[in-house]
C-alpha cells in the first residue's frame, strides 16, 4: 500500500494526474454529473407503497430467523463431526497403546 502511495506521488505519474485535472472543467464536470429533474406521474406511481403488497413486508424478518437458525445448525453440524473425528482418533489410539 505505502509502496502504491509512493509511485502516485512521483513527478512521473503527479504530472499525468495534474493534467488530467486541468483538462476537466466546471462545465465538464457539471454535464458529466447530469442535471436534477423532477420525477414523473409514472416514476412517482412506481415509488408508491402498493397496498397489495403489503402481506409480504414480514418476509425479510423470517429470513433473518431462517438465516440465524442455519447458522446455528452448521455451527452445530461442525461441533459434532470434529467431536467424532476426536473419539474415532483417541479410540484408534487407546487401540495401537494396548
């Protein structure tokens, strides 16, 4: 990172990013950037809260609920398969001790 810092800042590549600055101008910039307009009748309509869809807000809860729930069990999952590789490796070697 420090060493990306340090090449930007040679003369080399400061001069490439200093006349890249002085060929944008204000007008430039303004017509890149585009000018504000006032939404439409459709765009407005499309923005609306629809009362039909108003049931389905509740689903983004029960997912947070599901995603948790699943976290939860491949915490679970992975807890007991190392638990079992743990006894199986402990029980092979009691095994080759006696």
């Amino acid at each position: 990172m420090a060493a990306s810092r340090r090449l930007a800042d040679t003369t080399l590549f400061a001069g490439i990013r200093s006349s890249h600055q002085k060929e944008v101008s204000p007008i430039h910039h303004i017509a890149r950037r585009g000018y504000h307009i006032e939404l439409g009748a459709r765009e407005k309509a499309l923005l609306e809260e629809d009362p039909a869809l108003k049931r389905f807000k509740s689903y983004k809860n029960n997912l947070k609920r599901v995603s948790k729930i699943g976290d939860v069990l491949t915490i679970v999952v992975v807890a007991a398969c190392s638990y079992e590789l743990y006894a199986v490796a402990t029980t092979r070697k009691e095994q080759r001790l006696h």
